[in-house]
C-alpha cells in the first residue's frame, strides 16, 4: 500500500520498532537534541502485541485460506520489505 517503488521514500519506519525508528529519524533530521520521542511502558506494550495477534486470529478464522493466500500474494511485497509472516493457520480451511 505503500508503493516503495512509486514513491522515494527517504525513511520507513514500523509500528514494531517505533521506538528505534523514531531515534533514527530524530537523527537524521538533526533533532535528537531538541526533541524526544515519548516512552512506552514495554510490559504494556507486549501485552498489546499478544492481545493483538488473538485479535487477528479471531477475525481471520471466518475467512476462506483461499481469500488469504491471494491478499498474501497481492501484498507479498509489503509482507517481504516489512518482515511480516503470513499465517495459514488463522484462517479456515474451506475453499
């Protein structure tokens, strides 16, 4: 959704690593002195990440695997540039 190759980019950062991207491009930009990127409680934060992917799996149970591997195919570039996993698992086995 993004479109790397449509857009130059000069940053891209992820919701994951926020807090090392922000102090990157707070770097970049020549603000690290003047500006911090607020903290987040991390206990807080890892509760949210498991919260989210029960999310995910709940949602993604009503929809045919067939549906999901071709989202997987139209994004496979946004899933590879970014890291992110396709799970197989979280969604229905009928076609």
């Amino acid at each position: 959704m993004c479109n790397p190759c449509v857009v130059n980019y000069d940053f891209v950062g992820k919701y994951e690593t926020l807090r090392d991207d922000s102090a990157e491009l707070l770097r970049r930009t020549g603000l690290a002195g003047s500006l911090t990127f607020p903290q987040r409680n991390t206990t807080i934060y890892y509760k949210a990440t498991s919260g989210e992917d029960r999310l995910l799996r709940k949602n993604y149970r009503h929809g045919p695997l067939s549906l999901g591997r071709r989202l997987y195919e139209k994004y496979e570039s946004d899933f590879l540039l970014f890291g992110y996993s396709f799970h197989e698992e979280w969604f229905a086995r009928r076609s």
